[in-house]
C-alpha cells in the first residue's frame, strides 16, 4: 500500500496481508472524491474489484491460507 494521499481515480493497488481485512477507499485515498466504503473479499483469490469505483486490488503473495 502507498503511504502518501493519493487519487481515487487509481485503478490498481497491490495490498499485503497488513491490509486486511480490505476496504475501499483505502485510508490513503482522497476523501472529497470518495464513495461510500465497501469491504472487498480478497483472502481467497488474490485479487478484487470495488464496484464503486473499479479499482483492483491484487493481494502481494496471493491468496492468504487460514487468514480470519
């Protein structure tokens, strides 16, 4: 995850297992552009799309085994 402020209009982000669980917007996102927040379920495949706003989310390593 980036530690800076950056623009909603992103349209990819790695995340890690610190990340979770996963929620967009992100804490580093713009709030004045913002949509309304939405857990995304990542663990499982490694990958998640917000219906939002498109953004995708890769999880680095992939799939997270046992995570709760």
């Amino acid at each position: 995850m980036q530690n800076q402020a950056s623009d909603n209009k992103q349209r990819q982000i790695e995340v890690t297992a610190d990340d979770l669980p996963l929620h967009c917007p992100m804490p580093s996102m713009l709030l004045w552009n913002s949509h309304p927040r939405v857990f995304l379920p990542i663990e499982n495949t490694g990958e998640a799309l917000c219906p939002y706003c498109g953004t995708r989310y890769t999880l680095k390593g992939g799939a997270v085994a046992g995570h709760h």
